[in-house]
C-alpha cells in the first residue's frame, strides 16, 4: 500500500487508542460514560482492523490488548488477580451473534451443534471474591484485568455475599466471579431518600452500584446492604468433578450464591436465540438492570481448547439488547474542556424519560458529529440509552425544527480560560492550548497524582479542586510546594489530615521513570509506552529530552506519532521550566541501565500453550514465557518455536505432530527457563 496510507492509518490508529482510554476512564473509573456501547464497539473493532492490517503499527499498550483501566487514583490498595478477569466481545445483531457461533464450531472443528449456557448480562459491577478454606478473606474489583482495587471492607456490607461456603469440604482456595448489582426496587428507594436530604439522585443503577464500592469515608452502610452480588463462574477452586458451566452454577448455588434463575442450558443456536428472545420480552419485569444476555460453552473442556483473546474468551459472548429510544427538544448546547484540552460540545435537553432514568444531558462529542447530525438548538431530537446506560442523540426530526434554527459552531476561544482554541490537521478534536487553563489543570493535578503515575495518597477530586480554585496550585509542580498549615486551612481538612497529606507528597516524591513520564500527561503517551521509553533510556532524562524523534521512535512499540509528541513535549520551554521544577522540588528515581525488549533466554522464540500443566496455570506460564523474552500466540504454525502440553490437550498437540514442531512438558519449558532441577 502507499505510503500515504500508511501515514494515515497510523494516525487513526493513535486517535483510536487515545479516545478509547479516554472512555475507559470515563466507564470505569469515572462512571460517567459518554458515549453508548455500540459506539464503543465500533472503536474496538476499527482498531483492531487496522492493526490486522498494519501489525507493524499495533502498540503493546493497545486496548485491543488489555481490559478496563487500572484500579482508580489514590484509593484501595492494589489486589492482582491470579486469573485475569476479562471482558466480553459484544454481539450487536443476530447475524453477529450467528457470526459467533460459526467461529466456535470452526475453532472446535465440529459441524455438529454446540450447547451454550444463556445467563443474563448484568448491569453491575463485576468483582472477584477470594475464599481460603472455605472463609471469605477478600473481594475486589476488576480493574484492568490483572490488577484491582482490595474493597473488601465494603463487599462485607453485602448481604447476599455468604461469610463462608456452604460447604464441608471447601476448596483451599475459591475465586469467585459474579456482578455486585442495584436491584431497581432499591435503586428508586435510595433516590427518594437522597431527593428527601436534598441530594443529587443517583442517575443509574449500574453507577450507583460501582460507586458504593468505592467509598472510603462516609461509608452509606444503607447503599451497601442494599446491594446484591449475583455469582456467574468459579476461577479457582472448580470441583475436579465438574465439567460444565451448568454444573458450575449449581455449584455456585450448593455453596450459598445467589445465581440469576433466568439462566438456561442450551442445546444449540436455535434454542440461544429462543433464550435471547424471552428474557428480552421479559426486560421490563426482571427486578435488576439487565443489557443482554451473555452465552458461554458449556463444556468447560472446549472453553479451554478454544482459549482466549488478549481482553475476552472465545468461548463467550454478550448478546447486546437494543436500546430504547425516547423524543426531546435540545435547549443549549455547551462546551466542557477536558484534562488534555479538548472541547466537548454537550447538548442540554428538555429532562426525559428514558430506559428507566430521566435525561437532561447528551455528549455530541465534536465538531464533525455536531454537522454530520446536524443538531442545533432548539431541536427535536431522537435520544437513546444504548445498553441503557450511555444518553445519545440518535437524530434529529427535521419536520419539527423552529424556523430560524441556526447551525452551532464550536466557539473561537475557550470557555474557561478565553484563550484562542486550535484544531490541528487530521484531527476532530478541537483543543485549548493553555496549560494553565483552569480546567485543564485539575485534570492534570489529578492525573499527576493518579495510582499509575506519582500515587500520592489523598490527593483526590474535592481536594485538586480546592487548591485550583484558590489559586494554591496555577501549575502541577505546586502540588510539592505545598505545606501542612496551608492546607489544614481548607475545607474539611484539619492538622491530621494535612499532615497525612504531606507525608504522601514526600512519598512521591521517589518515583520511577515510567511513572514520572507518564505523570507528565504528554500526549498518547500512557503506562505502556512510558515503559517503553524509560527502558529505552535507563532513567536518563537528559537523554530523553535531547533525543530527536529518529531516536525515540526507534524504540520498539514507539511509533513516529508518539515520537514527534514527546519530542514537541519537551521542546516547548514552559515544559522544560515545570519538569526543572518538579526535580528541584526533588522528585526523582533511580537510574538504570537502558535495556531493550525481547531479551532473555527465550527471545525470538514462539510458544503455544495446550492442556493443564501441574505446577502453574496457562496465565503463569505465559507471563514466564513472556519475561524471559518469548511471545506466546494462540495457534499452532509452521513458524512455532515449541508447544507445551500438559495434561488432556487439546488438537494444538495433533497439530504440532502434524507439521514437526517440538513439543515441552512442563519439565521441557522449566529447563529452557533455567529453572529445572
């Protein structure tokens, strides 16, 4: 292809990372998602086209590579799931869903029909609970998959949680999966007594839910109880004697969980489809928030032998209802700058009722989406809550305009700081420059402060918008001048808390390199690719900020956008001026010598998992694997290195014979890993 279009698809390529992140955060860590979850879809899967097109291009810090975010800023301690929790893939239509199907009977290489569990898609907060002999002793939730948040604390408030398994012989260790959910009876009743104190009701229950989990002060032991946890799969701990995720429900059931009734064995595509088809008609009646209905292999075995992609199984998927939809007339369209500047155009609308919430906001995202829409003030307009949960304008009911409805454009300068907004080429963001805009800079203070970058305990929302607004902090480098008795003057603060609050700003103060690059907030630059560059360059900052882009995007996983970003980010002399601050303010790290990616034992060597091995699961050993320099793929080829098979393998063992590729035990792998006895 020419070299314009691959100019091109690298730039789309870095836009769908960023603006991907960006909801991420807005989902998971915010719960306040802009946009709905088809929409979310649809940017999955273009970058994930286009990295099958362009692999070359793909990042290891992809979200086509990862699940949800990490665990949220500053809060609970970290907790690292030893099986990782994934996502689902979503099916839109039938004809995906049928789509689904056809590639798992081709995976299983079967043309006979497969049997699928139907369970219900919750509208929740999905978490692991940890049981040890039989007692409960953790809960978190997911995070990004690998690593989230210990709230243990709140999850004990769960009623329907049981302290110990309801059983005589417990497993040493159970891991258990489910979705902690609002039940909508009490979803209206907390709103009636929040309306009553004179408290924001909260919009959903799926938002409700989640942010219970993450109260730390104040706890509303009230909205905790309130909450229900609905079991769905058994990570660890499976009885040896239990082969299907039918059985695995009932398991769930013998050891006291509350399992969704609706859920249904199912003998083929047909009778999923049937399953599909009633709990929809049953939506409306079902007592919790419900968005689909999920279908998974019942064989356990075949979930196995299909495997799983980086972020979901193969073996799963959620079958998405459609949205509801509801009319309503736009009454002003405001702008919102974000963290990086970018300028939300936001329309106000007349409050309806939709999907079970009332709705006065929906996000137009752009320029481009404003015109491609057409939308202006004064319009009816078609509102959505795709998956019930994200507000969207659908359309706009042209016969129904007011005469003299003017077309909307983005303002010249910005809201906030009045400074003259830019939009640069190839881009639909429209941006505030100033990095001293007030509304960028509690963004950035938060950012700054967040759990990947500096970690300073404390320093939460309420608290950045405080020393914003009163102008104690006009730049990221006045966090470290901050004292204990200017903040003890602050609301709701007081000596011991100041204190607390100084002691974690000294805490951060030694940091890593990654952590301080990414703490910058230099654009598309996030945890992974700051790795990148901090393994690059050793801890050597000079070095960095000296280093050309030829320099930077010769690193592996840095492409030449990323490069010309951080290259632009230290050449402009206010960011030179606050990373000078920042060290003589004493941040720092320890220098380590650079070192590059893909060495060790294993490099340039391709490994295939297949069966159970005896010492570690199929996560250990790929993380194993991976550290020592090798890379691990999901199908066996001409070009594989080695298969390691454990026990019951599946046809990846045939396969290798098949084509001559050398098979491991797991004594074979140890002994290339230098751990063999």
């Amino acid at each position: 292809m020419a070299k314009s279009d691959r100019a091109k698809a690298e730039r789309r390529i870095e836009w769908l990372i960023s603006e991907i992140a960006r909801h991420d955060a807005l989902y998971y860590l915010r719960d306040q998602p802009e946009i709905t979850d088809a929409e979310y879809d649809r940017l999955r899967r273009e970058l994930a086209e286009l990295e099958a097109i362009w692999p070359d291009l793909a990042r290891p810090d992809s979200p086509t590579q990862r699940v949800g975010v990490p665990a949220t800023e500053a809060s609970f301690a970290p907790f690292e799931h030893r099986v990782p929790m994934l996502s689902l893939e979503n099916a839109m239509d039938e004809a995906e869903f049928r789509a689904f199907d056809e590639r798992v009977r081709r995976l299983l290489g079967s043309d006979a029909p497969v049997d699928y569990v139907g369970e219900l898609k919750l509208d929740g907060a999905a978490v692991e609970l940890v049981y040890e002999n039989g007692k409960f002793a953790v809960g978190a939730t997911r995070g990004d998959g690998r690593i989230g948040e210990d709230v243990t604390a709140n999850l004990r408030f769960v009623l329907s949680i049981p302290p110990a398994l309801a059983t005589a012989e417990p497993p040493r260790r159970a891991s258990v999966r489910g979705e902690v959910v609002l039940p909508l009876r009490a979803f209206r009743r907390l709103n009636r007594l929040r309306e009553a104190r004179g408290d924001e009701p909260f919009v959903n229950p799926r938002n409700a839910a989640a942010g219970s989990l993450r109260q730390r002060e104040d706890v509303d032991v009230v909205r905790l109880r309130s909450l229900e946890f609905r079991a769905y799969a058994i990570a660890e701990g499976l009885p040896a004697d239990t082969t299907t995720q039918f059985a695995a429900l009932g398991v769930l059931r013998e050891w006291g969980f509350r399992v969704s009734e609706e859920c249904a064995l199912c003998a083929d595509l047909d009778a999923a489809l049937a399953f599909y088809q009633r709990v929809l008609g049953e939506r409306e009646r079902l007592p919790i928030e419900v968005d689909g209905a999920v279908f998974k292999l019942n064989r356990i075995a075949w979930q196995q032998e299909i495997g799983n992609l980086p972020r979901s199984p193969r073996w799963a998927i959620a079958f998405k209802f459609p949205p509801q939809q509801e009319t309503t007339v736009i009454e002003a369209i405001d702008v919102q700058v974000g963290r990086t500047g970018a300028l939300t155009p936001v329309a106000k609308l007349r409050p309806v009722f939709v999907g079970g919430v009332t709705v006065s906001n929906a996000s137009l995202h752009n320029q481009d989406e404003v015109e491609r829409k057409d939308v202006r003030v004064g319009d009816t307009v078609v509102v959505q809550r795709a998956g019930d949960v994200i507000p969207q304008i659908v359309a706009v009911v042209a016969n129904k305009r007011p005469r003299g409805a003017r077309r909307w454009k983005m303002p010249s300068h910005c809201p906030v700081c009045r400074s003259e907004v830019v939009r640069l080429e190839g881009e639909a963001v429209t941006r505030c420059p100033n990095l001293d805009c007030p509304a960028q800079l509690a963004n950035n203070v938060r950012h700054f402060a967040s759990r990947g970058a500096l970690d300073i305990e404390g320093l939460g929302e309420k608290l950045v918008q405080q020393l914003v607004a009163q102008r104690l902090v006009t730049r990221v480098s006045d966090v470290f001048r901050l004292d204990a008795a200017t903040l003890a003057d602050l609301e709701r603060m007081g000596e011991k808390s100041a204190a607390n609050r100084v002691a974690a700003l000294e805490r951060a103060r030694q940091t890593t390199f990654a952590r301080f690059l990414y703490a910058l907030g230099i654009r598309h630059v996030g945890e992974g690719v700051a790795q990148l560059i901090a393994d690059a360059f050793g801890g050597d900052l000079d070095a960095l900020m000296g280093a050309d882009q030829a320099q930077i995007d010769a690193i592996e996983g840095v492409g030449p956008t990323i490069a010309e970003s951080v290259v632009r980010f230290f050449a402009d002399e206010r960011n030179r001026k606050e990373v000078a601050d920042l060290l003589a303010l004493g941040v720092s790290w320890p220098r380590a010598a650079p070192r590059r990616r893909g060495e060790g034992p294993l490099a340039g060597k391709t490994f295939v998992l297949t069966g159970t091995l005896p010492s570690f699961t199929r996560e250990e050993a790929k993380r194993r694997i991976e550290d020592a320099g090798g890379k691990v793929v999901a199908s066996v080829s001409k070009k594989t290195s080695y298969v390691v098979a454990g026990a019951e393998p599946g046809s990846k063992l045939a396969k290798a014979t098949e084509l001559g590729v050398a098979v491991l035990d797991e004594g074979g792998l140890l002994e290339l890993l230098g751990d063999a006895p």
